[in-house]
C-alpha cells in the first residue's frame, strides 16, 4: 500500500468517469461509510472492469485496495471541505472534458464511446461530475498535507544506507542527448503538385466518383487515422490540434470538404462529417509534399554552419537549439530528448534506431555531422547531436543516483506524512465498513479505531 496513498488518489473518480455502466448491476449494497458519503459494491466492481479495459494490471486483492482508496479519498474529501479548499465548477467541467475527449480518442469517436457508456456523453459528463469533484478535493487536501515535505542530504544518505546491499538496482548506460533539426522545405513544384492532387480527390468526391474515406484509406500519410478513412473527433477548445487545421474544420457545415488547408504537418483536405458545437467529427487527408536531395542539401548546409559555430566556442549548445532547431518538441521540453520517466537521461531501448546507431562514433561533449532521419511523423530532417553525457552500467549509489536516491528519498518522507496524517483523521470520522470487506487487512485499522462520540463529530 506504501504509494496507493497519495499517487493513486482518485483512481476511482477516473473509473467512474461511466463506460462500465453498460453492465446492468444485478444487485447493489453499501460497502463503506464515511461521514454521511457511501461506498457501493458497484463503484469497486465498476473501476475494476475500466482498469481491465484500459490493459492496466489488476492485483488479486484488488477489491480491498480500491476499498481503501475509496475510504482513503472520502476522508480527504471531507476534510478539503471542511478546510473551504478551493474547487471550482470551472475546474470540475474543465476536467470531465478533457477525460471524455481522452476516451474519445481512444475509441474513435463520440458515437463509439456512446455505445460502450450506453449513454450519451451529456448523461457521462453528470454521472462522473460528483466523483471527479470528490477526487479534485482529494488531491487538493493532498497538496496541503505534502507541500512542506523536504529532504535533506543527511535524510538521503540515511535512506540509501537502509537499503539492503543486495537489494540495489542495476542500472543500464544511461545517455543525455540533444539535438538541433532542420525539416528542408519541399520546393514549390512539389508543392504545387500535391496542392493539385488534393484538388482532384476533391472533385472525385463532389462528382461521386468515390468516397472521401476511400481516397483517405488509399492516399492519406497520416498513420494515425489513415485505416479509419481519415477520421478523428475533435473539439474546438483542444491545444493540441494544428491552429489551421481547427479554423477550417470549424468553417464548414455537415458533408462540407475544405478547400487545401496547409499545416506544419503538411497539406490537408477535410470533410465535416458531424458538428455538435465545440465537438465535430471530422475527415481528413494528408499529404506531405517530398523533399529531394537538393532541400536535404540546403538543410545539412545551415546546420553545418550551425555546428562550426559549436565547435568554435562561439555559440553554446541550449542557445543554438532554441534559435536554429525546427524540432517543436523543443520549444517545450528543451533541446536535450527526454525518456519515459520525463529526465534528460535515457537508455538505448528508448532511442530510434537512427540515432542509436550514431551514438557509436560519438565521445562525450561532441557534436556529430549533419545526418538525415525520419521522424514518428514520416517527415524527413536534417539534425546534429550533441552527446553531453554517459554513464556507465552499475548498481545504485549516491555519487552517480543522488538525484534518484533524494527522489525516491522524499517519495517515503511524503507516505509518512500522509500515514500520519490519516491516522489522526480516522477516529474523528463516522466509518463503516461491511463485514465481509472488514477482513482484509489494510483495513483493520479502519474498524479498529474508537467511534467518534457526539461531542467530537
């Protein structure tokens, strides 16, 4: 349970979120109480079967834990209330959206999502809408009881010192990489040329032809919707959409095609397919226009000159990305590529297999020649590397992982906190839970604890 706590508060407000709802609950019972907030049988079982869907690992004593969780969250819940921590419909609304567009990607399209909720959207947003709010106050209560947690060097060493010699981890080489990319520009001939073949799919579709899903099967590069006949659901509010693509999508009626739209991806048609207000299901094809060996040149020339001005002296590595790089990852996370625990430091199998196999001919603090790639998009570049460190392979220790260690360190600090926390809590709440579920043992301490009399309620 060490990390259940505090990392996985509101587990259950995110199940809910209404696609187990399709199965019809044969029968329903209170398992839990809380002050006057219940716990049903159905809110367990429930957030199991989204976990199962989602491909998420489900533990044997799963029903206890997320029992817990649910007791666990309540309590937080009532104390952010009673503390008048602030949670506002805003914030609540703003949440179930971005969680229903989030399942919306994930199974296609408003329609699909519908009939795995076998409700409409508006009846999933008020199903979820208390549960999300409870969670909101949750983790609310949670950064008030963490945020003055600190750790000391003394506090790390100390925890490192606890650990069993034969129990450290083993870690692999470990690399911090950057990169500046250029993307070379298709000349206006190929330009022109896709301009004019997106047109003619256009005028097949108007003249019945074919279908603009066809055409979107046989002739678009986007992977991601290719096999779906370019189809997406998207909404107005969304970052994360191109800009343009947005504003000519939103422009056109049902069973509207756009004129050729142009993106940072490339060049796009679009058909609207559905529009309910700020939500629209959308067709699209996109087609990137080829670069030759002539704009690949041009591109390797510029970072060439970019890379002479490295090893000069004249220009330090974060300031040249942040002027010449196209990489718009970058803009974000900085020039240096970042793993899965969101580091500058990352292993082999985290890399392509392009840049794995530069990596070779390079000593660290060197700057590699110009060298062409493909990136997830398809879209061939120009980069430099820059290796600005390596480590070598070898078991946990605080001169090479303090960072790690302190991390991991303070992670421990903040369970206690919270254990603490929640101890003092617990007698002053109303708790109930049903005997069956009473004997698992993380939650002893739950049906053990004094019942609170009139006085201190």
């Amino acid at each position: 349970m060490k990390k259940f706590i505090y990392i996985l508060v509101g587990v259950l407000g995110f199940a809910q979120i209404g696609l187990a709802q399709n199965k019809k609950i044969v029968a329903d019972k209170i398992i839990g109480i809380v002050g006057d907030r219940i716990i049903l049988q159905s809110d367990i079982k429930n957030a199991i079967s989204d976990m199962q869907r989602q491909g998420g690992n489900v533990p044997e004593n799963a029903e206890c834990m997320l029992l817990e969780q649910a007791l666990i969250s309540k309590v937080m819940m009532l104390q952010a209330e009673k503390d008048s921590l602030p949670v506002s419909e805003e914030e609540v609304e703003a949440d179930l959206d971005l969680r229903v567009r989030e399942f919306i990607r994930m199974y296609g399209t408003q329609q699909a999502l519908e009939e795995v909720a076998g409700k409409t959207i508006y009846q999933i947003k008020d199903d979820a809408r208390e549960s999300v709010k409870e969670r909101k106050l949750a983790e609310a209560m949670q950064r008030k009881i963490m945020e003055g947690v600190k750790i000391t060097p003394t506090e790390v060493k100390a925890y490192f010192d606890r650990i069993p010699k034969d129990s450290l981890p083993f870690y692999e080489s470990e690399y911090e990489i950057g990169q500046i990319v250029a993307y070379p520009k298709a000349s206006r001939d190929m330009e022109k040329y896709v301009i004019d073949e997106l047109n003619n799919y256009k005028k097949q579709v108007d003249s019945r032809l074919t279908t603009f899903d066809q055409l979107a099967k046989r002739y678009s590069e986007d992977p991601g919707s290719k096999d779906r006949g370019g189809q997406y659901q998207i909404n107005r509010n969304e970052k994360s959409w191109d800009p343009a693509f947005m504003a000519g999508a939103f422009r056109l009626k049902n069973g509207e095609i756009s004129p050729v739209i142009k993106t940072k991806f490339g060049y796009h048609l679009i058909q609207m397919v559905e529009r309910n207000g700020d939500e629209a299901i959308v067709r699209h094809i996109l087609r990137i226009p080829p670069v030759t060996d002539i704009e690949v040149a041009e591109a390797t020339s510029k970072l060439d000159s970019v890379r002479a001005k490295l090893i000069a002296g004249t220009i330090d590595f974060p300031v040249a990305a942040g002027k010449y790089s196209e990489d718009e990852a970058a803009k974000y996370a900085g020039p240096f590529i970042s793993g899965r625990s969101g580091s500058s430091f990352v292993t082999i199998d985290e890399l392509d297999k392009e840049l794995v196999a530069s990596l070779d001919k390079l000593k660290i603090g060197e700057f590699s020649q110009p060298l062409t790639f493909t990136d997830d998009r398809g879209k061939k570049g120009v980069r430099i590397l820059y290796l600005k460190s390596r480590t070598q392979p070898h078991r946990m220790n605080v001169k090479d992982d303090y960072d790690k260690i302190a991390q991991l360190a303070l992670e421990e600090k903040k369970y206690a906190a919270m254990e603490k926390w929640m101890n003092t809590r617990i007698p002053s709440y109303h708790i109930m839970i049903d005997s069956p579920n009473a004997v698992c043992p993380q939650l002893q301490k739950w049906t053990s604890t004094p019942k609170p009399t009139a006085s201190n309620q």
